[in-house]
C-alpha cells in the first residue's frame, strides 16, 4: 500500500529479523512482487479468452440469472423465467424449478 511500512523494515522493527534491509533487497523484492502482479493479470486475460472462446463454441453453457435475485442458479440455469405451468420432465426434474399458481 502507498505511505505503508514495507513488510521488510516491519519484520526488522518487530524482530522478525536480525538486519535491516537494504535498499537493494527493497528494490529487488518489489521487482518480484511487480512481476508477479503482471504474470497473475497475464493468467487472467488467458482464462477471460479461453472462457469467452468456449461460450462462442457452445462448449459451456452461460450462466442464466434468476429475475429475483440475479445470481446464477442450478434450478434455473439456462432458463430465462420459471415455468408457472406443469410439464413432464422425466428423468430430467430439478427441484424448483416448476412453481404453483399462488392465485389459483
């Protein structure tokens, strides 16, 4: 974090280690801690790609949100409403995912 101690001269200060830290160690380790930063955001626009390239190719479904709570649902996934009418499922029912008529 900006204006924060770095965690070398904080191990330094509560004894954590026996010498303080030279500039070059400073300068080294957040190098590293760049690097890594720049490897981890790398990782992820690979994963984005993959995973919108999998979604261009049918290979994985996207994900449906429910109308009530806009998340992702396994009772729901890939419906756009929950069905207010009953309809044979066969070995393919998912709990929830048809509901009564509270009007009737």
């Amino acid at each position: 974090m900006e204006g924060s101690l770095p965690i070398e001269w904080d191990a330094w200060i509560r004894g954590r280690r026996k010498e303080p830290p030279s500039i070059q160690e400073l300068l080294q380790n957040e190098s590293y801690r760049q690097q890594i930063k720049v490897k981890a955001r790398e990782a992820e626009d690979k994963d984005l790609a993959l995973q919108a390239k999998e979604y261009a190719e049918g290979l994985v479904a996207t994900p449906a949100k429910t109308l009530a709570t806009g998340h992702a649902a396994s009772t729901s996934f890939g419906k756009q409403e929950i069905s207010e009418e009953p309809s044979s499922t066969g070995n393919t029912f998912q709990p929830g995912s048809w509901m009564p008529n509270p009007k009737k």
